[in-house]
C-alpha cells in the first residue's frame, strides 16, 4: 500500500510527522488535536510546511463541545474525553485533578471531506469508536487504519477491541498486525486494512491469529511472517 497521504486524529506534538515524511516526503497530512497548549506547539513546528494542514479539533460522531480531562504529569499524553477509569490502576505514576480540565470543539471526519489520503491513524484514549463513527464516508478511501486499542476499561465507556474489530468488519477492514504495549498492560495498537488490498493468504492467517488473540495469547510473532507489501 504506497501511503498517498495520513490523517493523524489525535496528533499531540507531531510525533508521527517525521515517519510519514519519511514514507512519502510529499505526502498530504492533517493532523487534529483539540488541546490548546499541543496545539500551539504544532502550529510553531509546522506553519510553514505547505503539505501540513493543522486543526484544532477532537473528532468524534457528532458536532459539540466536550471537557478533556488532562493529565498533569505525562506531557497531556493520556488526556481523554472520557473519565480515565483502570487507567488509574495500570498507571497509577499519571494523576487528574478535577480542576486540571479544558473545554474542547469536536467535530466528525465526515464533515471535513478530505480525500487525497489513504491512511488513517487514531490515537484517542478510548475515544477511538466515536471518531470512525464519525467517519463512515471517509472510509471509503482510507486503505488502512492505525487505531490505538484496549482489551479493558481503562476509560470509562470505551470500546473492547473485539468491538472495534466488528465495527470495522462492516467496511471491509481485516486486523493484521496487533502489538499489545506489554503483556500485563492492556492497550496497544492496531493495523487494519482493507480485504481487497491483502490476499487470501493474508486474510486467512490473520483471521486465525486474531482469533488466538481474543484469547489473550500474543499473535505478533505470527504476524511478524505477513509481508504488508502488495
């Protein structure tokens, strides 16, 4: 899949930047990322790049103001729309105060209507199942997703992976790398691609692996033997 162009919902700093560049020098990329102070950050890094488009955005499912609550000691890393929940046992280290919060403008993908990219990557804090239901028209030329996922309620209301996973069945999305951060921590990433972009091999071992991996047994030496490269 030749990366034509990268939306980054959720783009802190600009962190990604550098890999995309990297994967296409001349790459479209918009990056959304609704807290102020980030956001500020990434216009000072980026103004002056003509491939870069910034907006100071959360996307979700619908248009509205939401409050963030932010953490005070981990770079607004693990800063969430939703109230932080086993997150608060899994990282005990990173602490929210009530007062410690912003008020934030959401809006859907759909609404942008950005066409000229194919990868899209979410990293929301559990938020990941609002913005692609927000993005249901926008799928249609994304060709694979980097999504963050979670196997538990580290916020609360947010999506088990297997809920991800059927969501994005219905638009013809296969999980095909799964990399959990550690085998005690429930949250990792996740690469989908579309059904018509892998070949039945592909799908096949995937679709086994994946299986193996609601049972909580790791699947990432497996997948590490799928070559991406059509």
């Amino acid at each position: 899949i030749f990366p034509k162009g990268f939306i980054q919902v959720g783009a802190h700093i600009g962190q990604e930047v550098k890999i995309f560049k990297k994967l296409n020098s001349e790459a479209k990329i918009y990056l959304f990322e609704p807290q102020k102070e980030l956001f500020q950050k990434l216009k000072m890094q980026y103004k002056n790049d003509k491939y870069i488009t910034l907006f100071n955005l959360a996307l979700g499912d619908s248009k509205q103001t939401q409050t963030m609550f932010k953490d005070i000691n981990n770079d607004s890393q693990s800063s969430s729309i939703l109230k932080p929940k086993e997150h608060l046992k899994y990282h005990s280290y990173i602490e929210f105060e009530k007062d410690n919060q912003e008020i934030i403008y959401v809006d859907t993908l759909d609404s942008f209507n950005i066409h000229d990219v194919n990868i899209l990557c979410i990293d929301v804090q559990g938020y990941e199942l609002n913005v692609l239901k927000g993005s249901k028209t926008s799928l249609k030329n994304i060709d694979a997703l980097l999504v963050e996922i979670n196997r538990k309620e580290l916020y609360e209301g947010c999506p088990h992976v297997s809920e991800i996973d059927h969501f994005l069945k219905d638009f013809d999305y296969v999980r095909i790398v799964t990399k959990w951060w550690k085998k005690t921590i429930p949250w990792g990433d996740a690469l989908y691609i579309k059904k018509n972009k892998i070949t039945l091999f592909k799908f096949v071992i995937t679709s086994i692996s994946n299986f193996i991996n609601q049972k909580n047994i790791t699947f990432y030496i497996l997948s590490r033997f799928i070559n991406l490269k059509n």
